[in-house]
C-alpha cells in the first residue's frame, strides 16, 4: 500500500522560501502522477502543482507559477516543492497525492494522501 508523509512546513517570512517534501514509501512513485493541495480551514482543498508519473510534466495554478517549482528524486521516492517569493496568501496546510494522470496543474484520480504540513507565511 502506498504512504505519502509531507515535511518541510513551518513558520517562514514574506519573501522567503521553504521546500516541501513528500516522501512515498510502499509502493514506487513512478507509477502515479503526484500533486500538491493546499488548504486553508473553511475553504476547498485547492489544486497548487502537479507532476506526471515520468516526471516529462509539471504544471502550476498561476497562483503560484514563477515561484513553486515541482520535482522528484526517483532514488528517494521523494516529490517536492520547491517555494520562493512566499506570500501571506500562501499559508494553508499543504498536501501531496498520488493518482492516476496530471491535468494541468490539477492531479485526479487522486487515490493517496498525506496528512499535510502547515505553511505559514507572516511577519
């Protein structure tokens, strides 16, 4: 059975920066395009960046584009997101999934999830 554990949240300063990691164990990522979610409480869990399974995609809500950047390690079966220029609007718990196909920055049949980690961006 695939798990998916995030790290790397915290309390971080506008403009500064945090990478976020999705560790999967049980299974290889390679068979699952891999998305990161975000949410804030009272609101929909949100869509932020997704990468296809081979890794030849990644796409971004325009949010975040100029500023997120997705990738893997396939030796750690690790995903992460790379965030620079954050904003206070970018605080939330922030997920990763594992399903079936990236459409654009959107990852569905999303059949994994982490329990998230918490960004905060303030001052």
């Amino acid at each position: 059975q695939l798990q998916l554990v995030e790290s790397g949240g915290g309390l971080v300063q506008p403009g500064g920066s945090l990478r976020l990691s999705c560790a999967a164990s049980g299974h290889a990522l390679t068979f699952y395009g891999i998305g990161w979610f975000r949410q804030v409480p009272g609101k929909e869990r949100e869509g932020v960046s997704c990468i296809t399974n081979d890794g030849s995609s990644t796409n971004y809500a325009d949010s975040v584009k100029g500023r997120f950047t997705i990738s893997k390690d396939n030796a750690k079966n690790t995903v992460y997101l790379q965030m620079n220029s954050l904003k206070p609007e970018d605080t939330a718990v922030y997920y990763c999934a594992a399903g079936s196909y990236c459409s654009g920055y959107t990852l569905y049949g999303r059949n994994y999830w982490g329990q998230g980690t918490q960004v905060t961006v303030s001052s």
